[in-house]
C-alpha cells in the first residue's frame, strides 16, 4: 500500500475536473442560447457562420435600400401625376382657345392660366426632391450622345441598369420600295419607280395629289384616307418621296409599295458583345444605306440602388427632365385660333413623354417589389441554415448538462471515497 500517491482520487479527481468542465460549458450555452461561443467550440463552424451572418445582414439591408428607392420612385412618380393633371388642364384650355366662339379677351384670359400652368410644371420640375436630392430637373437623367455617319438625327433611349461607357453602333438599312406607277395630270410625267421610293410607308396602295397653285399636297391610302398633308412651299419632301422633280408639279401619282423598310440596328461594348437595353431609332438623309459610330452614354449622375448582399448587386434608374421646356409646352400661345389649334397637339406629345417616364418609374417600382420579396426569402433561408450551425439545441444540451451534472455529483462522492483509502495503513501501525 502506497500513501505518497492517491492514485484513485487523482484518477477521481481527473474526471471531476473533466465534468466540471463539460458542466461549465453547457451552462454557458444554455444561458447564451448559442452552440458556439467562441472559435475553440467550432473552428470551421464559426467561420461559416460569420460568413452567413454578413451575408443575412447584407440581404436585410438591401431589402431596406430596396424600400427606400421605392419611396424615392414614388416621390417622384407622384409629383409626375401632377404634372399630367397639368397638362390635361392646359390640353382642355387649348381645346376651348381653338373655338371661335371666344374672342380675343377670351384667349387673353385662357393664355393667363396656360402662363401660371407652365410655371407650376417648371416648379414642380425644380422643387421636387428626395432626401435633398432633385429628382425631376435632369440631374439624374441618362446623357447619350450618338455620332452616326449619314444620320440627321436619332431617337436614344437607354434602359436601367446600363452602364456607362461608349459603344460602337452598327446599322443597316433597306429601303422600301414602290411600283405600279400610275400618273394623271401634268408635271408628273417621266417619274420612275426608284424617284417614288420610300423609306418609312407600310406595304400597300398610296396616292399622291399635288397642286401647285395652292402649294399644297396630300398623300393618302386607297382608301382615300389621308396620311400627310403638307405645304410644298415649305418642303418638297411628302411622306419621304421626292416631288422636286419639277418646278410646277400638278397631278395625282398613284403607286405600291411592295417592300416595307428593313432596319437593323446592333450595338456592341469594347469587347464586342451586342448590349441589350440600348434602343436607337435613327432617321437616314439616303432611302437606303449602311452606317456606323458611336454613341456615348453617360450614366455617372444617375440614381444607383443597391438591391443586393454583394459588390455589383445594384441597378440604376436615369429620370429625365421633365421641365415645361424639355417637355415642349414653354412656348405656348393660345391668343390666335390657328396657335392654339397646334397647341393640342404639342400637349399631346408633352403627355405622352410624362406617360413614358411615368411608366418607367412604375415598371423599376414593380422589379423592386419582387426584389424585396427575393431578399425576404434568402435572408430567411439563411438564416435557417445558420441557426442550425450557430444555436444550440436547448432539450438535447439541457440532457447534456444533467448527464454531466450527475456525473460532477457522483465524482465529487467517489473523490471524497478515495481519500478516505490511505487511512487504512493505520490500522497496519497499531
């Protein structure tokens, strides 16, 4: 018998530090509610989670810059609804200048109201902000600038999430092409088919009727129903189709046009790979011809919204200008019949545009509501899967902590036991 080492209460006493220990470190999850407290618990585990966590609170973010920009869309969309009920107001007045039932006064008086309608456009243009940020007065429209070799002039549009650059722009176009000639009258004669070509009438049957003496023209469908009519004094070109062939030019031309004009347009970034969101209408100075350049699309003002947990998860918005004056109706004079009659369809035009802009706001609101919806669900599924590595299981460590709880008892019991053995040696010195 040895009384220098207690072999079996340091064997004891090993065990009750172990489940002292264990006990420790249960107590400790079951008060914090998670299964890693620190990178010793689960070295992996806890890198996971952490990332997870950045990407859960990343998603909760972009939902919340999602609904931001919602709101932004709508400050602004808002103030547009205005902006419309100002143009049917004025489209309504110019409608009523355009009787004759009104006199001069009358008009006098209507051109009052149209004055302080633009200037409320032009408010509503300057003043409408979000966060101090002007949202209508261009500052955060998409700029292009195209430069196209035998073009005299182009309709841009670039839709959100287009990134700013320059882009090579190719183009090819076929020109329509008219037969079956047929001509009644004088100055007509010696036409051919190739000066009566067209580059923008739908396939069908046309007539032209031209009277020098009134330097009027008016080009129609078989039907008789009128397409243009137009002053030749002013320009000779009717529906695209060249009439200067002749100083006095009189007569009806009857033609087909069999062939409608085929356009294609692509346009390519530096690499060479055709952008999609760019949409271009160009207008030719030939009937049919092949062009290139470029156009430049600055995007460095517009509004970017990020809708996503990473770099690069973002889309951007440009809202244009809408002042009285980008919108056409600056200039309005509705004092004469023949003004106010052309003033309608200025209005409509202007109308139209803020319809379009109106449409554009609406149709990113509709992408960003769908966007919180995905967030919402990732952000959820997420978090699911992180719970499973980061918390911990309160019944089963609950379990855990009695085992090691009874086993720290029963230790602590057997411990006690162990020291009691050497004292049996002193029953060998009696």
């Amino acid at each position: 018998m040895r009384i220098n080492h207690n072999i079996a209460a340091l064997n004891t006493y090993n065990k009750l530090s172990a489940n002292t220990s264990a006990t420790s470190k249960s107590l400790e999850k079951l008060s914090s509610g998670l299964k890693i407290n620190r990178a010793g618990d689960n070295a992996a585990g806890l890198a996971i989670s952490e990332k997870m966590r950045g990407q859960i609170s990343g998603l909760n973010t972009a939902s919340t810059n999602a609904n931001d920009s919602i709101s932004l869309i709508q400050t602004a969309e808002g103030a547009l609804n205005e902006t419309h009920s100002i143009l049917q107001r004025m489209r309504e007045l110019a409608v009523q200048s355009s009787n004759d039932t009104n006199t001069d006064a009358d008009r006098g008086e209507i051109q009052k109201e149209i004055n302080q309608l633009t200037k409320e456009i032009d408010r509503i243009s300057n003043d409408t902000e979000f966060n101090t940020q002007k949202l209508l007065n261009g500052d955060k429209a998409i700029k292009t600038t195209t430069a196209v070799s035998g073009v005299t002039n182009s309709n841009v549009t670039v839709e959100a999430g287009v990134a700013g650059g320059t882009y090579r722009i190719n183009t090819t176009v076929t020109a329509a092409t008219a037969s079956g000639v047929a001509t009644t009258g004088t100055g007509f004669s010696g036409y051919t088919t190739t000066e009566v070509a067209t580059t923008d009438l739908k396939a069908g049957s046309y007539t032209l009727t031209v009277d020098s003496a009134a330097n009027t023209a008016t080009l129609s469908d078989i039907d008789g129903r009128l397409i243009e009519s137009i002053d030749t004094t002013k320009t000779k070109v009717i529906g695209e189709i060249n009439i200067s062939g002749a100083e006095t030019v009189d007569g009806t031309l009857s033609f087909t046009v069999n062939t409608e004009k085929k356009e294609e347009v692509s346009v390519k970034n530096a690499a060479g790979t055709e952008v999609k969101g760019i949409n271009i209408e160009l207008d030719y100075n030939a009937a049919s011809t092949t062009a290139s350049g470029s156009i430049q699309v600055d995007a460095k003002n517009v509004l970017t919204f990020q809708i996503g947990a990473n770099t690069g998860q973002s889309t951007t918005l440009g809202i244009d200008n809408m002042s009285s004056t980008e919108l056409g109706v600056n200039d309005l004079d509705l004092t004469k019949q023949s003004t106010a009659n052309s003033a309608i369809s200025t209005i409509d035009n202007a109308i139209a545009n803020v319809s379009s802009q109106r449409a554009k706001l609406g149709a990113v609101q509709n992408r960003l509501e769908h966007t919180i919806n995905n967030l919402g669900t990732s952000a959820e599924n997420l978090t699911s899967a992180e719970s499973r590595i980061r918390d911990v299981d309160m019944a089963k460590e609950m379990m855990e902590f009695t085992k090691n709880n009874i086993l720290s008892q029963a230790a602590q019991s057997m411990l006690a036991q162990a020291n009691q053995q050497p004292q049996s040696v002193l029953q060998l010195l009696q």
